[in-house]
C-alpha cells in the first residue's frame, strides 16, 4: 500500500511538475532576489515572454504530433524583418498580414515535406532554417531593419504600454491566443486528433484520422505562430535585428520538454509550455537581479538543457518498457504479490 501510494505520489508530482516548478521560482525569487516583488519587474518579465509564448503555441503541437521544427527562430526574425521591411511601401496592416503569410508558408511548405515527401522533419526544418538565414541577409542588405515614423512610434507605445495592471496589449494577444489554442486542443475533436496522430500515427490512420493534413496543419501553425511572435516583437521596438530570434530555438525547446511534451508524441499542452517559459524567464531575471554576470545565466541555462536531455531519455526508455504491459494486470499482479508477502509473514509469525 506505501508502495502504491508514493507511486501515486511521484505520479501526480510529475503531472505537474512545472506548475510547482513555477510556485519555487516564484517564491524564491520573490523572497530572496532584490527588487522582484514589484509590478515593474512583473511588467517586464511579462513582455519579455510575450514573443516566446506565441512561438510556443506552434511549435508545441508540431511536437504533441510527434515532430520537431527547428525552424521558429529564423521565422521570427525573416517575419519582423519582412513587417518593417515592407512597411515603408505598402503600410503596416499589409506588411503584418504578408509577414504573417509568408511565416504559414514556410511551416506549409515543412508540412508537405514531411507528410508528403516521408522526410524528417529535423532535416527539412534544419535545410529551411539555413535557407531563410540567406533570405533575410538578402532582403535586409545583412543590416537591421528600423523604422522611426510617428505611426510607428505609436504602435510601440501603444503595445507597451499597460491596458490593465501587469498586462500590456503584447502581453494580451500572447495570452488570449494561447487560451484558445489550449480550448482547442482540449476540447474539440480536431484538437484531440492531434494528440492521437502523435501517439500513434497509424492507429489513427486506421481510425480514419487523415494523419498527413494533421501533421500539415501543425507546421503551418508553427510558421504561423513565429510569425506573430516576431511581428509583435518588432512593432514594439520599431526595429528588427539578425538575430531576433536567435535564443528562441533552444528557449522554446527547453520550455516545452520541461512542461511535459513528449518529444516522442502524444502528450503534452501548450499552456504548460507557456508557464515553463515564465518560469525560466523568472529564474533568468532573477539572476540578473542576484547581480550575477551572463555567465552564470549561460551556465544555468546548460544545466537546464541537460536535465531536458536527461528527462527525455528517461521518458523514451520508460514508455518503450512499458509497451504491450497491461496496467490493470499489473496491479493485480502487485496485489498478489503483497497478499503473499503478508501470508509469509504471518505464517513466520506463528
């Protein structure tokens, strides 16, 4: 029964881990770390997500359909440079809406190759990666990208500046986008597909599930997504730089393992994700505050990439031991097991 029952224990805790991962940040830092405690901090460190939280809608359910698009980083920075880029001859509303199509059409253009074309998608989102690092070193000129008209300046003002306490519109559109995505996925029978294409592919195409539009769907998501994360991000500070999206990759990556995505498929969410990205923003702020150099930042963002490494492995090798086991078997099984360990030490006892 204590076996069981801490079983049950570690069980729950690993269910939501990066929900008390995010209460120990929160509480530690707000305890300890100077000046956190304050609604400047948490402005700042809500925007400072805002660009990442979008990204991570996307790219969470290419990964919970069993994929992986390396690509989101250079989507941002090809999206902001094409929104400010365009600005000038076709005005902003254009330029967010064609920034916005061409981040679709990339993932679109992922999802054929790795539903269509059968090729992996780390190889075909590593092949569109580098392809869209020459595309925006040609569009830009290898320069970043500004733009200093009063209707710009307007738009940033107004994206940051706080509509209610904490929360900015950039802070407001990440958010509502992510409450819907996390309705869907959970509540419709089109989001619940996703979850059966990444656990097991042909089981759902023999359910009728038509698995190559799923997987489509995610990668224009994906594309889509970035997209806005860097839109969003560059009219907030009027300019986009080479190397906007940059930390994203491995950022969003790391978030999402941590809140629970298998990389493997079928599990996972994307409002976990987004509380992991607030929980490694909050640490990262922290130590900034501590007065500890970029460095120490560096150091602790590696331990957190091992530990994601580490976990994965562990998750493959404990859901490939437990493939073919019949759990209610197995409890019977323990049962047993622990009515004869109770008749042995009964009969010793006589």
């Amino acid at each position: 029964m204590r076996s069981t029952g801490r079983k049950s224990l570690l069980s729950l805790g690993d269910k939501y881990r990066i929900y008390i991962l995010f209460v120990l940040v929160f509480a530690f830092m707000s305890l300890f770390a100077p000046r956190f405690f304050s609604q400047p901090n948490f402005t700042a460190v809500l925007n400072a997500v805002a660009m990442n939280a979008c990204v991570a809608i996307g790219f969470t359910v290419v990964m919970i359909c069993g994929q992986l698009d390396l690509s989101i980083g250079t989507v941002i920075t090809f999206a902001g440079v094409i929104c400010l880029g365009l600005q000038p001859r076709i005005g902003f509303a254009a330029a967010i809406v064609v920034a916005m199509a061409a981040g679709a059409l990339v993932g679109f253009l992922n999802g054929l190759l790795v539903a269509k074309g059968k090729i992996n998608s780390f190889i075909v989102t590593l092949g569109t990666m580098t392809i869209l690092q020459g595309a925006i070193y040609q569009f830009s000129g290898g320069n970043s990208i500004s733009v200093s008209t009063p209707e710009a300046f307007v738009i940033s003002d107004f994206l940051s500046k706080p509509l209610i306490p904490l929360a900015t519109p950039r802070i407001l559109i990440s958010l509502v986008l992510v409450v819907l995505m996390e309705l869907y996925l959970r509540r419709t029978r089109g989001g619940r597909n996703f979850y059966l294409v990444g656990g097991n592919r042909s089981t759902a195409w023999l359910a009728g599930i038509r698995t190559d539009r799923y997987t489509v769907a995610a990668f224009v998501l994906s594309g889509a997504t970035a997209a806005i994360g860097g839109i969003v991000s560059v009219l907030g500070s009027t300019a986009a730089t080479l190397r906007l999206g940059e930390s994203s990759l491995m950022y969003v990556i790391s978030a999402t393992i941590i809140g629970g995505t298998a990389m493997s498929g079928g599990k996972g969410g994307v409002l976990r994700s987004v509380v992991a990205i607030l929980s490694l923003e909050m640490l990262y702020t922290g130590i900034i505050l501590f007065g500890l150099g970029n460095e120490v930042k560096i150091f602790i963002a590696g331990l957190i990439l091992a530990y994601v490494v580490l976990y994965e492995a562990y998750a493959t090798w404990k859901h490939e031991k437990s493939l073919g086991q019949r759990p209610e078997l197995m409890k019977e099984l323990e049962q047993k097991k622990a009515g004869a360990l109770s008749a042995a030490a009964a009969k010793t006892a006589r």
